[in-house]
C-alpha cells in the first residue's frame, strides 16, 4: 500500500484528465494491476535452438501481439492465479527460459558485439569491452540511485537510478557530469551488476518509491543489464523509462511492451536543430517513430518533456507541440522553463544565440500555443 509524501502528489488525481491518461500506471502503484515485465517472464515463448538475431527478433515480432493480447486479460488478476495457471499449462515445458523477457534479453546480449541499441549505431563491440560513442562498455554504470521528490506531481516519490554515459551530445548539457565528462578510465570494470541493480529496485521501493524510474546521461546503453535485472526482482512498481528516446526501431520494439510508464525527452522537431545542438542527425525521425511505438505497441501511458530553449520556439517548441497534438492520443506535456547555457555552450563562443536563459515572453508563446491547441500540461509543468 503507498503513501502520500507530499500533497499534490494525492491532489494531482483529483484532476480527471490526468487520472484517465494514466490508470495502469496508477492501477500498478496501488497493487490492482501487474507490471509488464512481470507478466513478460510469465509468458512462454520457445525459442531454444534458434541463434541468429533476426531469426529471434522475428519470433519477437510474431509473439508480441499475442503478449498485448495476453496483458491485456491477465494484467488486472492476482499474481498467483495467473502463475498457477501457467504452472499448469507449461508443466513439459522450461519456462525460465523460454519466455517473453528471456526472448528479449538474449537478443540485446547478441547485439552488443556489434551495438546498435541508439541511432548512433556505433556498432562498437561492447562484449569485448570496446566503449561506444556513448562513452560506455559492456557494463552498466550507476551515478546515484535515491528517492526523487523533484520530478512530476504524478511519479513522486520516484525511485530514481542515474546511469553514466549518454548516446547524444547536447552543447548546453546540464547533466554533463554524469553524461559525458564522468572519467571513464577512473570507473573502468567497476560497473553494476544486474543482481546489484535489482537490490537498488528493492531498498527504493521499501524507503516508498511510487515506481523505478531508469534515467541518466541516457539508461539506453544500459538496456542488457536492466532487462538482465528485470528476472531477479519482484517488486510491484511501475518499471518507468525516462529517456531522450534515440534508440532504434529494434531497441524499441523490445521495451515498448516492457515499460509500464515513460518519461520522453522531446527537444526539437527538426533534423537541423538536433543536429547542431546535440549532434543527433536522426532524432526528429526517431522520435516521432518511437512515440508512435508507445502508443502502438506499449502502455500508451506517458508525460513528454519539453524543454523550451532561447531563440527556439518558433522552429521547436510550436511545431513540436503541434505535432504532438496532431500526432498522439492522450499527450500530457511538462513545458519546461528551467533552460540555461551550460556544458560547451557556456565554455566557447559557438553558440551566441542559446547563451541565455529563456525569456518570459518565450514561455507565454509557447505554453499559450499549448492552450490555444488544447494540450493538457498545466498539472505536470
Ligand atoms: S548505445 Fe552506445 S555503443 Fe550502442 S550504438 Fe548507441 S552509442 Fe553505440
């Protein structure tokens, strides 16, 4: 049973819009519903035997309706029932590994010799300790994990994990620290195991987290080790993935239908801006196709951030608000005002025209944009 730790964190589902874009989420914090990865380890899938990637991502593709379909009867009964359910349907069978997760952890493992799980798609050979334009190897690397009181009314108290390394390279990084310049030959082996990240999970959730909420830098680098840990842990929070989204269609096609609740980092609606700002060509292509993914394939369940930046809202921040309004079902936005020059922005003179904070004038266009078009964001900003 959770407990509120602040009261907007209760008043916040007073609101009906808010309560009716976020039931499962809210249904698995309460104890009425199972998290996804739960179920995911539940559901059997045979295949033992096959080796290559896309034979086993086809098997993926084939079985991932069927799991919709399946969470979708199962996700609101007893844990118990449903385990000996399949205890009953499965008795020939070995389930622990031949089953939805284990399906989808084998595939990330195959794919770290040659490494593609963002859209940099460096390919660098993580197994064999080779570090990607992420600035990790094949470990995953924790900064802090603590109870987070800072984030939305709705996710608060979140048990949040912070990982080392990132996969895009924002100029005005506010998180450079862990992101980029975090002395990888200093930590180098020293990394977090997927037993050590499950008992992260467990002392969250007994000091009260509402959910486990991965973050960074950027948590994509570290899909292996976190779908790995999602096999030793038992806890019944929502699993939430806080990200800047640039993974790619294979990456998200696994953790799509995994993921209970998301937190997606939307900066820019064009390739130019994303590129020159944080050296991510593909971002605008890969974000609106992975949010689509969300809403397809997963728990449709989510709350964009937007961060307004100087100079940007007519070729950002308005046509990302459009798109979002045009584009996805049930949006809520935290339009986010927190802006200011840090990182290489604030070390060099190459970007005069985002070395300031954002004007007021700047965040009335953009949040009266947002209401002229009907987005819902004032409860989450
Ligand atoms: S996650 Fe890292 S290693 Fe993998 S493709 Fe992206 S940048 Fe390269």
């Amino acid at each position: 049973m959770w407990t509120p730790s602040k009261r907007d964190t209760m008043t916040v589902w007073q609101q009906v819009e808010l309560e009716n874009r976020l039931v499962y989420y809210r249904e698995i914090f309460q104890g009425k519903r199972i998290p996804r990865y739960k179920l995911a380890r539940l559901f059997y899938v045979p295949f033992n035997g096959y080796k290559d990637k896309d034979e086993l991502m086809n098997i993926h593709e084939h079985y991932h309706p069927k799991f919709k379909k399946w969470i979708a009867e199962k996700q609101h009964l007893p844990l118990e029932e449903i385990e000996k359910e399949i205890e009953e349907l499965h008795k020939a069978e070995d389930i622990t590994s031949n089953n939805y997760l284990e399906l989808k952890a084998t595939i990330l493992k195959d794919v770290l010799s040659s490494c593609e799980f963002c859209e940099n798609r460096c390919r660098a050979n993580r197994d064999e300790g080779e570090v990607g334009k992420c600035g990790v190897d094949d470990k995953a690397y924790v900064s802090s994990a603590f109870i987070h009181m800072g984030e939305e009314s709705p996710i608060v108290p979140s048990g949040t994990i912070f990982f080392l390394g990132c996969t895009i390279d924002c100029q005005f990084c506010q998180n450079w620290d862990i992101s980029h310049e975090f002395g990888f030959e200093r930590i180098k082996g020293r990394g977090t195991s997927a037993i050590q990240l499950a008992q992260h999970y467990f002392t969250l959730v007994k000091q009260s987290a509402r959910n486990i909420n991965f973050v960074g830098g950027e948590p994509t680098p570290n899909l292996h080790v976190i779908l790995e840990s999602f096999k030793h842990t038992q806890v019944d929070v929502p699993m939430l993935w806080n990200s800047n989204m640039y993974l790619t269609d294979m990456s998200m096609k696994l953790i799509a239908d995994l993921f209970d609740i998301w937190l997606p980092d939307m900066k820019y609606s064009n390739k130019e801006c994303a590129t020159k700002y944080s050296k991510a060509p593909k971002y605008w292509e890969a974000l609106q196709r992975n949010m689509r993914m969300i809403e397809d394939r997963g728990s449709g369940e989510y709350i964009i951030r937007h961060l307004v930046m100087p100079n940007h809202t007519k070729c950002c921040s308005i046509p990302l608000l459009d798109w979002i309004n045009e584009n996805l079902n049930t949006p809520l936005v935290n339009i986010m005002g927190q802006y200011h020059p840090d990182y290489i922005v604030l070390q060099t003179d190459r970007f005069p025209e985002i070395k300031r904070r954002v004007s007021t004038t700047e965040m009335y266009e953009v949040r009266n944009h947002a209401d002229k078009i009907g987005l819902y964001w004032k409860s989450v900003s």
